[in-house]
C-alpha cells in the first residue's frame, strides 16, 4: 500500500505532519510498537531535512507485509559531500535554523541507525532522494 | 481475568440529545452516536472526563460512590483530593472543612499533600539516578498513563514507578488504623473526595496494582454543597489553622516540578498538547528532560470536571494556601517511607484495541478498503453518520460497526438514483 505526504520548504509548522499521519496508520496496521517508533523517527528526520534544506519534496511510504519502505525525495540544492554529511554533527544548516532547534547533523546518521536498508543519491543543485527500509 | 472494563464515564440516555459535540471533542476517538445517542466505545476510553467538559446537556456523568456508602464500614476516612480546599473561599481553613467532613459522617480525614511531598523526595531521586529511562513520565494523572498505554506504548517504560499520592496515603492509611485501632480491614471504608472521573476508575479498576487501597471515591462536586452547609453552620467555632504541606501544590499544574524542584521538567496540560509532547519523547528530541508532568485537564487536577470552582481561581488559592508552607524535613520522609512501599509492581501492558486486526495482511487489506470508502465519503467530517469523522466512518465501515448509507450524502445520493 502506498502513502505519498508532500513537504513543504521552511514550514515548520506543518513539518511533523507525515510522520505523525503515518505513525496511526501503522499502529492501525497493527505493527510492532518498536519498528513504528523507528519509522516515524526515521519520516521524522526526513521531512525536517527537506524543510530545512530543500525547496520542497515529498515522501512516499510503501507498506508490505514484512516490510516498510520510505523514500523521501527533494529538489534543491542537493548534497556535495555523502559521507560528510552522515558524518554526526556535519551540518550546513543556517544559523537561524540552529537557533530553532535544527539542523544540529544528526538528521541523516538517526535516520540510518533506525533502519535496515538505506541508500542516499544525490546530484549537486539538482535532487536529494533518500531510500530506507524497516523489516517488519 | 474477566475483560471488565470499569469506566467512571457514562451517558445519560435521557439527557443526549445526539448532537455529537462530545464525540468530536473525544481525544481517543472512543465516541459513536448510535440511534441518537452518544455511546462511549468502552475499551477507547481513558475516562479523561473531556466528553463531562463539553456537553452541553449534562449527559456525560461520572459514577460516583454516595454518602451512604459510609454506612457499610465501622470507621471510615476521606482522602480529599488536592484540589478538594482550593474549592473553597479562603476563610475557610483546612481544619473548618474537615471538621465539616466529619460531621457528614468521616471518622478520618488524611491530608494527601503530606503524601505529595513524601513522593515528590523520592521524584527527586528517579531524576538523579542515571540507570533509569528519561524522560521520566509522571504516573500522577490516570488519563495519561490510560493514553500511553493506548497511543504511545513504546512509553511505558519512561512511566514512573511511583504510585499516585491517593494510593500511598490510603495505603498508609489503612496499615496504620488497623495497627492502632486494631480494627479489621474491612471494617475500614477509604474514599477520595475526586476531582476527575480518571481517578475513579483508578479506584474500581486499578494499572499497575492489583487491587486499590481506597473503597470508593465521592465527586467533588457531590460533597461540596453539604461540606458547604456544615461550614455555614460551625459560624463562630472556632479552628485552629492549619498549616497547608508544599505537597498541596499538586493539586495545579507544575506542583509536582515545583515541590520536587526537578529542574530539567517538562510541565504539560491539556490532552492535546501532552499528545504532542508524547510524540516529540517517542521522537527521542526530549531526551535532554528528566522529567515529564502531564496532566489530561489543563491546570492539572483543579481543570478536573468534577470540580466545582474555575480552575484559575482554585490555582490561585492554593498558590495562597501554600505560601508560608514550611518542606517536611527529609530525615522524616526516608524514616517513614522506603522507595519500595511507594511503587506500583504490576506491569502496565499496552492496550492494541487501535489495531484494525491482529494478522497484518488482514489489517492492510482492511486499510485498502478503508481508503477506498474514504475516497468516496464528502470529506468534511459532519459527524450526522455518528462517527468523528470521515475516515473514522469508513473505518466503522470495514469493522463492521456502520454501514455507508449512515452517511447522510451517500444516502442522499442512493435515493436520488433510485429516483
């Protein structure tokens, strides 16, 4: 089954929103409370990331019998350096974004540490697309 | 076990009028409006007392012991809730209400906030000693910890260990009197002279203990009128006045960060708003916080509905009472008590009644139909089928609890093509 969430860029008001969405359509699915917490950790991220860094994207999540698959996908500036950022506390946010609680570089390392599969792809002032997957 | 569940909150039927204020305003969604009127969805419910705060007709109830409930015991004690004497006008003083309590019958009355403070020494503790999960989340509100258990099970391990200040008092309580007095434990009647319905339930259908120590609890709201009358009548008596304990400060939100003085406190009311803050600890962005006080009422247990005075004013008051209030000395409480005594030891289990279904394929074949059905739905969540909203219907829907014409478009539409 397929979930799409569009995210938009700097609303911060609203970022939160998909993970929190798809959080209660996973518990209606019955999925184990541990894997929804590593899901909606991981959507979590993934929307701040596009809010703080992109010029909008969504996320899509595929829900399977024994699998949750998640990709979030942007167009903006994308990013130079992959290993840098999943580097903890590598981040390029603005100071303004840091004084709201952001961009503190651990978005992409949490994001990895609460899956079983993830993959990142980038190309510079083009996209990010950001693949991960939880075994249910 | 027999699946009883026990709720404070219930309907009048002669009272609802169906017009579904309640069931949008119920934070777990636990509400239908069948056949016109508002059933509670019984294994839902958190008996948060929100449906009590905005029905219009009064047809929310809490049930409630009465006075003549005291007749069964030889010996009987209130434990006044801690924003039982914020109800009252400040001239009168905590001795003048208990003497008025007694007077309707109570051999006893237990200040609770003596309770309050002990359990705020040990609060302390739990914040400081690093081999416990933080946030810790206070177990003082009922309807919270109902919530977790319902909505963020992954949780219940940050809940904390201690039990509530109604719980330890009555349970100290009643070990004392049957010491002293040499008195059989059923000859001895506790009750809670409660703010909330969430405390009652807690009563007759405990988490975390097997059996509660208390027998029953009276509504605020109940008591306040006759305590008021007997007041009127002690007119000159004179009382002395009694000093009010820091522990008093339970009674509104913050008091358990303020008498604890843990300083890395989240303090949080309203269910809304604790949802939230639910979500963001899940999140793990709350992980720099010691220690979260939450309550489902917002000013904490004055916002109870089964108060009698606004919530501010009663706040304001018991800011007063506790103004010159001196700390009960720390050698006292750890003589007197031993962590031990005050925890629960029963484990909290998450409740899964939110799950379309046990088997997962069912369940994402049930969420197809869903969305299917919901797609077709008007999408302005009326209520007039007598679910939340839409999507809530089409769940009904595929649960086999409605069926699409309840709603009021579809069925509009079906007898139009007829025609």
């Amino acid at each position: 089954m397929k979930f799409e969430y569009t995210i938009s860029n700097l609303d911060f008001s609203t970022a939160g929103e998909a993970s929190s969405n798809i959080k209660k359509v996973l518990k209606l699915l019955g999925i184990d409370s541990k894997i929804i917490r590593r899901a909606s950790i991981a959507i979590y991220e993934a929307e701040i990331n596009i809010a703080i860094h992109s010029y909008g994207g969504k996320i899509i999540l595929y829900v399977q019998e024994n699998s949750i698959k998640i990709i979030a996908l942007d167009k903006g500036p994308g990013i130079n350096n992959i290993d840098l950022a999943m580097k903890e506390g590598f981040s390029t946010a603005t100071h303004e974004i840091r004084e709201m609680g952001f961009g503190a570089g651990m978005g992409l390392p949490n994001i990895k540490k609460c899956s079983d599969e993830f993959s990142i792809t980038s190309e510079s002032g083009k996209y990010t697309r950001l693949e991960i997957a939880i075994n249910i | 076990m027999n699946e009883i569940y026990f709720h404070s909150v219930t309907l009048r039927n002669d009272l609802c009028t169906g017009c579904t204020i309640c069931m949008q305003n119920c934070p777990t969604l636990a509400i239908r409006v069948i056949d016109g009127k508002a059933r509670i969805i019984s294994e839902k419910c958190i008996d948060c007392g929100m449906c009590l705060k905005v029905c219009p007709y009064n047809a929310k109830t809490a049930i409630t012991d009465s006075l003549i409930e005291l007749q069964q015991f030889k010996y009987n004690i209130a434990l006044p809730s801690l924003s039982f004497y914020a109800q009252f006008s400040q001239k009168y003083s905590k001795n003048a209400i208990n003497l008025a309590l007694q007077s309707l019958g109570f051999n006893e009355i237990i200040d609770v906030s003596y309770y309050a403070e002990v359990l705020s020494a040990y609060l302390k503790d739990l914040s400081l000693n690093d081999s416990i999960e933080k946030p810790i989340i206070s177990t003082y509100c009922p309807a919270v910890t109902r919530l977790i258990q319902i909505r963020n099970p992954e949780l219940i391990k940050n809940i904390s260990r201690l039990e509530s200040p109604m719980e330890v008092a009555a349970m100290h309580v009643r070990k004392k009197v049957i010491e002293e007095k040499n008195m059989s434990g059923n000859d001895i009647g506790i009750f809670l002279l409660s703010p909330c319905p969430a405390k009652i339930t807690s009563i007759k259908n405990p988490i975390g203990i097997e059996k509660s120590s208390l027998n029953g609890a009276l509504s605020i709201k109940e008591i306040f009128p006759k305590v008021l009358k007997k007041l009127f009548a002690q007119k000159n008596e004179k009382t002395e006045i009694q000093q009010s304990n820091l522990g008093d400060l339970w009674g509104r939100v913050g008091g358990q960060r303020d008498v604890s003085k843990i300083q890395k406190s989240i303090v949080v009311d309203g269910i809304d708003e604790v949802a939230k803050i639910l979500d963001m600890i899940e999140l793990g962005k709350l992980s720099n916080i010691d220690f979260i006080e939450a309550y489902s009422c917002v000013g904490g247990c004055v916002g109870g509905p089964l108060n009698v005075e606004n919530p501010f004013i009663a706040k304001y008051r018991i800011d007063n009472r506790c103004n010159n209030s001196s700390p009960i000395s720390n050698d006292e409480i750890r003589s007197n008590f031993k962590y031990e005594n005050l925890c629960w030891n029963r484990e909290i289990l998450p409740s899964k009644i939110m799950e379309l279904d046990t088997d997962i394929a069912i369940a994402l074949k049930k969420m197809e139909e869903i969305n299917a059905i919901f797609k077709i739905l008007p999408g302005i969540d009326c209520g007039a089928c007598g679910s939340p909203s839409c999507y809530a219907l089409a769940e009904d829907i595929v649960q086999n609890r409605a069926k699409i014409s309840d709603c009021i478009f579809k069925k509009l539409e079906g007898e139009e093509s007829e025609n």
